[in-house]
C-alpha cells in the first residue's frame, strides 16, 4: 500500500511530497520525501500549466491553419474574379 502526502510551502516557495510504502502488516517499507519548486506562480502545479499550453498551443494551431486554408481559397476566387473582369474588358 502506498501513501501519498503534500505539505504546504516552505519559506522559499518549495511544497514537500512524500511518499510512503506500507507492508500488508502495517509496517513502513520505504518513505522518500521529494520538493516541488513552484516559485513563480503560487500554487499552480506542472501539470495543470502544461495542460492549458497544449490546449492554448491546439487553439492557436487550428485557428491558423483554418485561417491559411480559408484565405488561400479566398485568394483564388478573388484572381477568378480579377481575370474575368480583365477578360470582360478586352
């Protein structure tokens, strides 16, 4: 069995993680302590950053990409036109 635990942040912005392995009769197996540096931005964690860049990232990727496809249809109809009109007035 497993456990995990979190503390608050320490005076230079570092959260303790602890994880500690328990037997099946209870007894403690193995305990490691790790820190997050989380300095910077106040309680936002890795993972929930990263998951709002990729969002923000597909966002922005799809929006351009559209809008590339959209105005190299546009750009062609618009030279339709223009060599119709230059071909009405000849």
């Amino acid at each position: 069995m497993s456990f995990w635990a979190v503390s608050d942040l320490t005076d230079d912005e570092l959260g303790a993680v602890y994880h500690l392995q328990f037997s099946d009769k209870g007894a403690l197996t193995r305990a490691h302590v790790y820190y997050e540096d989380i300095a910077g931005i106040e309680g936002a964690r890795w993972y929930v950053v990263a998951v709002l860049v990729f969002v923000a990232g597909a966002v922005l990727s799809t929006a351009t990409l559209a809008f590339l496809s959209i105005g190299r249809f546009v750009a062609r109809g618009v030279a339709r036109f223009a060599a119709g009109m230059r071909a009405s007035h000849d």
